[in-house]
C-alpha cells in the first residue's frame, strides 16, 4: 500500500458532492458536503433510494435549529477530532436555553441523528432537575390535573425519600 | 410544538430516563399522566440503566451477647443537609424485621426473633411494596443474600429474584478440633417457581461469616468471613469458593478491620490497618487476583482531615485483641464511598475525592450501635415488586 504510486492515490480521489438542505418553516438554504449529510439517517436513506433532489426540504425544523444541527454533524465528519473536541463543540452546542433544545431534540429525532438526540435529551434533563414541578410543567406542555389533595397523596407515597428534598 | 411534543413521541420518555431516582418521585406530582409513565415497567427498565448514586446507609442494631433481634432501622442519607436520620422506613411491613440483605434498590429482611412463625420479606422501601415467603429452615444464625439482576432478568412483566440462606454446620459442634468438620450448606428460594431447594452444593469453611453478608457481584454472592477467606456462591451455577483476601492479617502487629462491597460491578475488599486505609478489586476469582486500588496511610488521611481525626495512628496500632472494640471500623463500602465508625461517629469517606465527612453520632442510632451494626449500602429504585 505504502508503494502505490501517487498518481494513482490522486486519480482514485472522489468528487466532493455536495447537498442542499432547506428549512420548510423560513426557506433557509443550506449547501452541505454529502458526507457531512449523510450522518443523518434519515437523509442517507432518501440519497440511498435515489429520493433525494437537488434541494433536500426538511419540514418543522427552522434555520436557526437547522444550522445547529449542521454544525454537529460537521463536527462529527472530521476524522482528526480528538473525542475530547468533541465533547467540548457537543457541549457549546447544547449550551442554549430549554425551549432551543427541545426543537434540537425533536430535530435529532426527525433527521435520526443519534448521538445529537444523546447529548440534547441528557442537556434537557439536566436543565429540568432542579426546576420547580410549575416550571417544567410550562415546559412540557402539561396540565397539572390533580386536585390539592391528590398531590398531597402523591408526595405521601415517598415520604421518606422527599426529606431534605429541594 | 411544545404543547403537544410530550403526547406525540417517545423523547420525553428518553429525557426523563435520564434523571435519577429521587428526581423522578418529585416529577410524578407534574401530572397523573407523568406519574403513570414514571410508574411503568419499561420505563423503570429503561431508567436503570442510568447509574444511580448511593443516597444512604440502612443502620441497624444487635446485641452482642443476647439471642434478641433489636427492632429499630435507621436511614443515613448520605447527604445530610437539611435530611435527618430516618427512623420509620420500614413501618409499612406488617411487622418488625431484621435486615439481611440489599441489591439494586430492593432489600432482603426477615422477622425479627422471637416470632411465632417467622418469613422473609423482599421489599422496595420507596414504593412500599413487598413481597412475603415462607422461611424453609428458619434459622436466627443462618445467613441471607439476595440475588437480583435486573439486566440478565428484564423486569418487563414481573420482578424475579433469588433468596440464599446459609447454614454452618458443625458435624461434631463438641469437639474444638482444628480438623473438625465444619461446612456450609445453600437453600435457594426462587420467586419464579415460588419454591426453595437445597443446593447439593457444600463448602467446607471453618471460619464464621461476619459483618458484611450477602453481597451481590456479577451473579455471585459474597459473604466476608473471621478468617482469612471470602465465601463466594454463583448462583446460578450453585459453585461455591472460598477467595483468600490479598493479605494475610496475621502480617500485622495489631488487630485490622475489613470490609467488602462493591463498586463498579466488581468485588472491593477494604482493610484498616496500622499499615493505613487500602482498598484492592477482585479481578479473578478463580486465580483470586486482587488489584491495589486506593492506598492511604493513616497520617496523610489525618493531615487531610484535621477537623474530624486525631491521633489515629496511635489508637489503630494500640488495638491488639479481637474483643477490644476498634477505634476505626469500615462498615460498608459501596461505590467509592466507605461507611465508618471512628471512636464515637460515623462518617463517609470518599476515597476519589480522598475527603472524609461526618454524617451522625453513634448516639442518633442507638445504645448498642457501636458492636458489629448490620449496615446496608442504599440505591434507590423504581423497582416494583408483586
């Protein structure tokens, strides 16, 4: 291998193709290197099907969530990353507020992108810990449908456990 | 989207898996539709393969010199600010128990003696269920170990574990030969056939199990003995061993104290000496192959500690009969963390972070908690029984 001729090495070199990604939500384009791209899955699958256009919608994710989810993958493309920028470039990435990162998860989650959906749902929980039951309530979207008494039964199941509880 | 993204797919699922234990229990208060989703097996499945941090110590009492089991349990959270040593954590049993064993959240215990007719309870103190079964050979010396594996047995439809008492039998208990015949035998409960068997399994040991009984690791159990060996039981193979320690306590000048736990998914066997604090993993079983994990002498832990030891070589060196009490006693070890008792206190010393903190007097526990304690290392779990 070490004694191939270098022509051949150059001759053998693949073109670059590129992709284009387009925000449905505010018609943001963005060109991609393929293999930067392709680390979503669910966009390999439409180049692999020949599904794949020039230009690749992608509906519910705005611009701003969409260009940081390029940037992860960019990140994740570069073989001479040492896992320890990564880990650092993945924590400025997730380094946003609550609502951010939840149209970061759901966008991992529709581009079936793996390791972007690990580290924003493990930022998610670390952001909700700590928070008051009424703040992730508004958060998540959820109702509180207990009546005082029934919460009170509820947090009388552990009773034990809650002492000292934040 | 925020409205509807926690109805619609199974991230939230993920996220919250994430949290631990004592998170989630507040987090089920949010809604009815969080606390039945909290509440599911294979959320609870899901969730454990997230570590979960020791959150305290179960304390209990014995007499030294009178057959009586003592009734009280107490609960040390680990982080005492603000949280109190608990002392009701088992009043949802239908009576008193003696603690006998603990793994991944759930805790093996048995009635306390006298008892009309005595059972063993598996219990999940944090969601107070239980489970009760008969006691085959009840028995006040035997010993218990509890044998749960919620990875190798999934928890999707039920929650299956296995009970291993221990007997001691002396063929000729007269005789105080060295060559008597002393051996071991197994009786195995399994909740999934509801049944005990005795193993055709014996161990000759002429050692006695002491302190830290019943060990869980990697399938096996581990009992420490007074000699210089572990009894180690892999149950499900019903093999038994005996694992000789990495050093042999008659190296030393005075009398040191052991304890074993787990840490990592791997045995630890840790010893206070005048040589200082070490703790060694148990790598092989088979060729008992120990590794030297953390080492301390009893100086440099003093000078790093100041506001709580003092002179602690000396009263270490000084001990020089089993029958004297120990100034330094570890207790139990789990995940980094040591439990134990220096003179009148009990702290918790981490040995990554090499810190030493105190968690409670000796008085908070009890009159009689200074003598050979049961101690049980805790994590919770959302583990349901039944």
């Amino acid at each position: 291998m070490a004694s191939a001729p270098e022509n051949e090495k150059n001759a053998s070199a693949p073109e670059k193709k590129t992709l284009t990604l387009k925000s449905m939500i505010n018609n943001e384009e963005f060109v991609v290197d393929e293999h930067v791209a392709l680390q979503s899955v669910t966009i390999k699958n439409m180049v692999d099907s020949d599904c794949a256009g020039d230009v690749i919608p992608v509906p519910t994710i705005s611009g701003e969530i969409l260009a940081l989810v390029i940037e992860y993958c960019k990140n994740h493309a570069n073989p001479s990353a040492s896992e320890d920028d990564l880990k650092k470039a993945d924590a400025g990435i997730v380094a946003k507020d609550i609502y951010t990162l939840i149209d970061l998860v759901l966008a991992a989650n529709f581009l079936d992108i793996k390791g972007l959906l690990e580290v924003t749902s493990q930022k998610i929980a670390d952001s909700i810990k700590d928070l008051p039951h009424q703040d992730v309530r508004e958060i998540f979207g959820v109702e509180n449908d207990y009546t005082p008494e029934e919460e009170a039964a509820v947090r009388a199941e552990h009773d034990w456990a809650f002492e000292g509880f934040p | 989207m925020e409205e509807i993204w926690f109805a619609i797919n199974d991230i939230p699922m993920d996220v919250l898996s994430r949290l631990p234990v004592k998170t989630l229990l507040g987090l089920k208060c949010v809604s009815k539709d969080w606390h039945r989703l909290i509440s599911e097996r294979s959320f609870i499945r899901h969730q454990l393969k997230r570590a979960e941090p020791v959150s305290g110590f179960f304390f209990q009492e014995r007499f030294q010199w009178c057959d009586d089991d003592i009734k009280a349990i107490s609960y040390i959270p680990v982080k005492m600010e603000g949280s109190e040593v608990q002392h009701s954590v088992f009043n949802f049993l239908p009576e008193s128990v003696v603690l006998s064993a603990v793994s991944n959240g759930l805790i093996c215990c048995r009635s306390c003696f006298p008892s009309p007719q005595p059972v063993i309870y598996v219990c999940n103190p944090l969601n107070k269920e239980w489970v009760t079964f008969p006691w085959s050979t009840p028995d006040k010396r035997s010993s218990l170990g509890l044998a749960f594996d919620p990875f190798k047995d999934p928890i999707d439809k039920s929650t299956d574990f296995k009970v291993v008492t221990i007997h001691q039998t002396a063929s000729d208990m007269e005789v105080e030969d060295e060559d008597k015949d002393s051996y071991l035998t197994f009786d195995i409960y399994s909740s999934k056939t509801r049944t005990w068997h005795r193993s055709r399994e014996m161990c000759h040991c002429h050692h006695s199990l002491f302190k830290n009984k019943g060990i869980f690791v990697g399938g096996a159990l581990y009992w420490l003995t007074d000699g210089d060996q572990i009894l180690m039981f892999d149950v499900q193979n019903e093999l038994s061993w005996l694992v000789t320690v990495p050093i042999p306590l008659v190296q030393f000048d005075s009398i040191p104290e052991m304890c074993i736990g787990e840490s990592e998914g791997k045995l630890h066997y840790v010893l206070i000496s005048e040589g200082g604090l070490h703790v060694w993993v148990l790598e092989d079983y088979l060729d008992f192959t120990w590794e030297l994990k953390y080492s301390i002498s009893l100086d440099e832990m003093e000078k790093e500690n100041t506001e709580f030891l003092c002179n602690i070589q000396q009263r270490v060196e000084s001990r020089m009969a089993v029958d004297t009490t120990p100034w330094m006693d570890p207790l139990a070890f789990k995940d980094s963390l040591l439990f134990m008792r220096v003179a009148a206190r009990i702290y918790l010393f981490n040995f990554e972070t090499r810190k030493l903190e105190e968690l409670c007097t000796l008085s908070m526990l009890g009159p009689n908690s200074i003598i050979s304690p049961i101690v049980l290392p805790y994590s919770m779990s959302l583990i349901p029984l039944g």
